[in-house]
C-alpha cells in the first residue's frame, strides 16, 4: 500500500466534503447575520432550508420543468440517458482487497445501488457471479433514509470487517459504520461515526484514526475537522486521545494508518489551505516528527521511499529541483537528515506528470504530452539509479490511466484507455508483459462520421491554449453549427479527452459540436499551467475560454448566434464570469451548482477552504482583485446578456446554493431571460441516482437544444 499524501483535494463538480445543512456552526451563523437585506436584498435565499427559500425554489423550478419538460423531445432523451446510466454493460469498475474484487453498481433495479464482490476468475466472464454485501435500497428503506454510497474501508489481513460510509441525499458530510461481511450486518456496538464532515480509517481491529465534529469549537472556519483522535473499541468517542488539533483557519486535520507489511506506519496530516500541508510521523510514544518537504509539495511514502511531487521549485544545498518534478528519497534517511534525490520526472514546455504509483517492483508514471498521456515503467537498480521504459502494450494516444491491482503482493495493474469516440477499454496485466481485455464498454451512440481534433488558440497574452473538438466530419465552416464549450479551469483539474456517453447521445449524434477547452487554471501542463491563473491572475482562465471561443467563430465553426457554455463548480464561476464579462460571445450558458457571489463565497460552507485558489474577500486588497471576477457582482441591468440555465442541489454541503439563487433571482428581477433548477438532494453532484442523473442531464441539454439549434420547420 502506498501512502499518497496529496496537497489538496480538487472541487471537481463530478466528481469527482458537520451537520445536516439547515444546522451550521457558531462561527458560521455569525458570519452569515452580517449580511442583511440593505447589503444584499437577495441575502434571505442562503437559508438552505428555510420554508420561505424553498418555496421560492419550487416556484422556479415549475418553471422550467413547464419550458423544458413540454419539449417533444425531451422525454425520449432523458429515458435514453437513463438507459446509459443504468445499463448493465457497463463496466463494474473492482478493488482487489484479499481474495475478492469489490464494486459498488447502480441499475435499474438498484436505484440507489449494491455493494457486491466476486473472485478473478468470475471477474474476467462476461457475466460474472455476484456476491451482494450490502442492499442499499433495503436498507434505506429499512431505515426511512435516502442513503447514497460514499465508500467502505477494509481492515487487512482478514478483511472480515470494514468501515462503511453513506451520506444523506448524497451531501459531503456522512456517517460511518462498522459492518461485518461474515455476517452482512451492522456491529453492534461497533464503530459508528455520526453524521458530519470527516472520516474514520482502520489501524487495526480495536483502533480507528477519527476526524469529525466533536461538538462547539472541533471545526475549522472552512467546516471541516480540526481534530485527529485515536479512538480505542469500548471507549466513549468523547474521550478518544487525541493525536493533534489544527487551528480555526486551517482547512482540515486528519490521521491515518500505512498497513503495509513491514512497513507499517501512522501519519497525521495538517492542511493549512490548498497546496499548503505539514505532514507528520506519529511515533509510537505519541510524538510527531514532520516531513520536512516544502508545504506546497504532494507527499507519498511507499515501503523504503518518500516521494515529492513539486509544485514550486525547490532548492535543496547545491542542487534547484525544478517545479512540477517528482523526486524520490529514501525514507528513513529523510527523516534522518539526508538529502539525496533521484528526480524520477522533469516537465518540459509540453509535458506534464498526471500521476504515479507503485506496483511490488515498479513505480508507474503517468505523463501528459498535450493533453495525452503517455504511461512508462521506472525500476530502482542496485545502484541507486532508476530505469525508465514504456509500459509494455500501452496506448498511445487518448486518456489512459493505470493503477496498481495489489501493490504489495505484484506486479500487476489495470489500465483503461478512451478518448471521445471510443468507449473506455479496461486491461489488466503484469508489467513486462502484453496486457489483456477484461471488459470493454459498448458503444451508447453511432460515432459514424464523427470525428475529433485537437486546435490551439491564442489568449490575449499571446499563450497557445489547447482545445479539444468533436464533430461531424462533414461539417460545413459557415458559422451556423449549434456548438458547445466547455470548461473548468480551476485546482490543477485536467480536462482529457474520454468517452462522453451522454454528450455524444444528447449532443453530438444531433448535430452539435462538442468543445472542451484546457485553459489555464487546470493542471493540463502541471502547476505552472495552474499557478497562471491563481488570485490576482485569475482572468487569465476568462481571456483562455473567450480565446477559444473566439477561435471557434474565426474559423466559422459557429457564431455567437449558435454557441453556448457549460461548466459546473469552479466550472460554474467560470460560466458565470463568461456570461458577466464576454455577454456579446454567447448565445446561451448553463451553470452547474456554480460559485458566483465571490463576496460572500468563503463565508458559506466549505468557501473558506478554496481561498488559496481565488484570495480572502475579507482582505481590501485582496477583494480588489476578486471583485474583477465574481459574477454576481459584475452583472448590470442594462446589459443584454445570454440566456442562463442555472442547476444546483438543495443537498450540496459544498458550494453553497444561494449563489446560484441569488444570481438567478437578481437577473430574474431586471427581466433577464433565465431558467432555475435546483435539485432538492444530490450533493455537488447535483444527483443522488441514475435517475436523477438523467434528469438533470436531460434538462441541460434540452435547454442548449431550444437555445442553439435553429428552430424546427414546420
């Protein structure tokens, strides 16, 4: 098991963190009565769950239910969409823990989905047999609770027992339970962690790590853990010992246990903000000793090895380790005081790391050239040096991912490959050795005809900004085609090329365009990429999407009169920037559980969290900048501007719903032409099921159909 210590976890709308969300701390209840009706006469729609604001949403959300529901089309579309999600040819993604492969699957028949297992040899059968641990359906019913799958913990080497975790409606914040696969049941009297941000991880059959609420004072200003403890089965969870407390502004604290063989280790991990963590080892007499790597750097411990992923540059006596490097130690030693790394990556101008990880011999890097990832095999010699190959039988071209099957015990590793034409592939094999087909997903719409190509545009600043298009290869460059862009832009997110189902079924098979843009922000060529657009540079990622846009209309592949925008959470901030700052560019804008009030936004859930990326409104100087980008402040009456469709979910714990119902409500009032959707549960996501999915999914595409394709004759 490798230990991957990363340095932020991305707010990836798909992705793909307390109390129910009616219920918020002191600290926040305070921040939030500092906004009134004077300041903000729209403040009253960030009561989540408040009668008045709820009825507000369902008045809103006849509406467009009534305009896009009413569609001839739309009915068929969301029952297509529905068959994709719940198709039973999908590919039941698995986790070799011990003996068995585990999956967690959603179909028709189980909505709200089964965790199940089989062995390798019925894996690898076209229909295999399933072994079902855990009925989510029963047991929601059972228990008169909307319960959606968040993930179950193992405890090796029996794996008898696990740690299971489900939210409400499908929020951040969840429980944990202890559950018994000999059994099928709940342990009574086991662990059981109550309904909160945080999370419990095994160190062995009678300890857990736990980071939760612990009542007035436990969180951090962002609503996340502040305190790690080591809770002891029979012991009240109020007199767990604690490990470490973090402070008010740190953005969370957490504990956990490396349960590999011979290598077993405990770590605590303090996230002061994103790209900003303190990493300890937690010796056995309770004392910490810090990995002392710079705080912006990801940090893995694998067996003998420390790794450091970079994201500034680091000088270490004589020797400068270039930003966005992966560099290797020996562990002990590290701690130790030695200083002696191999650089195992270095990027270039057009090459970024993606991702690595150990198998028993090996350590697989995953690279970006341009968008498209390149796998290869390093191995450290006797010598101290490490080889480099390529992973034997990898694709080339595309997005292709690798992960260890069991790194402790082989050498062996799934792979899967796709880009927007062709369903994912998933392989297994042993490094050094062709890799087989285990499964293959089917192809959910006719690609005949279409076909997909990479162009560059030039921002304002003069850099080349990659993008992605899908379309007919028939196409006519005469600026009427319905096109769609899309974008995110934010936390050192990639955006690669990989099937979309739903867009070529809802899109692309209709005549629509499909564009993805790589703007900087993301992570397509590693943190400088991502670093371009921190803060005060934020409307960089804008001038990238209008560039790309513009290109778009240069080249005749659309016009403002057929092109429209997508984007959800940071995606959403940049959708909103795009309708407030570039009106004249667009015909038509959907904007998914968005940021928007940048003002207001590290007041309200887990904002605080995400000041690293955007800056502290609360600071003068600071708002000065930020100001320049929200949305929210940005829009003016006596501006004509696209039509917006914004989606959120009554149930996102994350990005607070009133910025898409304050910004709906206040375009609303200057007569704008606007459509309001807002799910009542389904987490960031914006859906808790298939069902919901398929919906929502529907509603978006039905809305840039009315917008974008020109009308049907009659």
């Amino acid at each position: 098991m490798m230990l991957r210590i990363a340095v932020g976890a991305a707010c990836t709308w798909l992705i793909l963190i307390t109390a129910p969300l009616a219920v918020v701390s002191g600290e926040e209840s305070t921040k939030a009565e500092s906004v009134s009706s004077e300041t903000d006469p729209y403040a009253w729609l960030e009561d989540v769950e408040g009668e008045q604001a709820l009825d507000w949403v369902r008045a809103r959300n006849a509406l467009s239910q009534a305009k896009l529901e009413s569609d001839p089309s739309f009915e068929q579309l969301r029952d297509d969409l529905l068959a994709i999600f719940d198709s039973n040819e999908r590919i039941p993604f698995v986790r070799k823990r011990g003996d068995f492969y585990y999956n967690f699957w959603r179909d028709e028949k189980n909505e709200r989905g089964v965790w199940r297992r089989t062995t390798l040899d019925e894996y690898k059968k076209e229909e295999p047999q399933w072994e079902v641990l855990l009925d989510l359906d029963e047991l929601a019913k059972a228990e008169n609770e909307n319960w959606v799958w968040s993930g179950a913990q193992l405890l090796r080497p029996d794996y008898t027992r696990c740690l299971l975790s489900m939210s409400r409606g499908g929020a951040d914040a969840d429980v944990t339970r202890e559950f018994d696969l000999t059994t099928r049941k709940f342990v009574e009297d086991g662990f059981n962690r109550p309904e909160a941000k945080g999370g419990m991880s095994w160190i062995d059959i009678d300890h857990v790590f736990i980071s939760t609420d612990f009542g007035p004072g436990s969180l951090t200003s962002s609503g996340y853990p502040r305190i790690a403890k080591l809770w002891t089965r029979g012991v009240k969870l109020e007199e767990a010992k604690v490990v470490y407390e973090g402070a008010l502004t740190d953005l969370s604290i957490s504990a956990s246990h490396d349960n590999t063989p011979g290598y077993e280790r405990n770590f605590v991990r303090r996230a002061i903000a994103f790209y900003n963590n303190e990493i300890y080892l937690l010796k056995e007499d309770g004392s910490l000793a810090q990995i002392e790597a710079p705080n912006s750097a990801g940090k893995g411990v694998h067996r003998d090895y420390l790794t450091l992923e970079l994201r500034d540059a680091w000088t270490v006596g004589d020797k400068t380790y270039a930003a966005g490097s992966l560099i290797v130690a020996n562990f002990d030693d590290f701690m130790a005081g030695k200083r002696e790394f191999t650089v195992l990556f270095e990027p270039n101008d057009r090459s970024a790391l993606s991702g690595y990880s150990f198998t028993k011999d090996y350590l697989l890097l995953n690279v970006l050239e341009d968008v498209a990832s390149k796998l290869l095999v390093m191995k450290a010699e006797a010598d101290g040096s490490w080889t480099k190959t390529p992973l034997v039988g990898a694709p080339t071209l595309g997005k292709v991912s690798v992960s260890p099957v069991d790194p402790d015990e082989s050498n062996d590793y799934f792979m899967t490959s796709t880009d927007y034409l062709t369903p994912t592939t998933l392989y297994m094999g042993e490094v050094g050795k062709e890799p087989e087909v285990l499964k293959s997903m089917p192809e959910f719409f006719d690609a005949t005809g279409l076909k997909v190509t990479q162009h560059f545009a030039t921002s304002k600043d003069g850099t080349q900004i990659p993008y992605f298009m899908l379309y007919r290869d028939e196409m006519k460059y005469d600026g009427g085609n319905p096109t769609l862009l899309y974008g995110y832009g934010g936390f050192e997110v990639s955006l690669q090329p990989g099937y979309r189902a739903t867009v070529g079924r809802a899109w692309s098979t209709q005549g629509g365009v499909y564009v993805v843009a790589n703007i900087r922000g993301g992570g397509e060529y590693g943190p400088r990429w991502h670093q371009a657009a921190l803060k005060e540079k934020r409307l960089k990622a804008y001038e990238d999407f209008a560039a790309v846009a513009q290109d778009l209309i240069d080249r005749k592949v659309t016009s403002t009169e057929h092109l429209g925008i997508q984007g959800g959470s940071n995606g959403g901030l940049l959708v909103g920037n795009m309708v407030a700052l570039y009106p004249d560019l667009f015909k038509a804008a959907v904007c998914q559980v968005p940021l928007l009030d940048m003002k207001r936004y590290s007041h309200l859930l887990a904002g605080a969290s995400w000041m690293a990326e955007y800056g502290n409104p609360d600071v003068p100087e600071e708002w000065e900048f930020i100001r320049t980008y929200s949305p929210y402040h940005n829009v003016k009456a006596d501006v004509d501007y696209p039509t917006v469709f914004f989606t959120t979910s009554t149930r996102d714990d994350r990005v607070h719903p009133g910025h898409a119902r304050k910004m709906f409500a206040k375009m609303e009032a200057w007569g704008k032409d606007v459509l309001y959707y807002e799910n009542i549960e389904g987490g960031h996501g914006g859906a808790a099921n298939n069902r919901q999915s398929a919906f929502m999914t529907a509603m978006a595409f039905t809305f840039l159909k009315q917008q974008l394709f020109p009308p049907a004759k009659e």
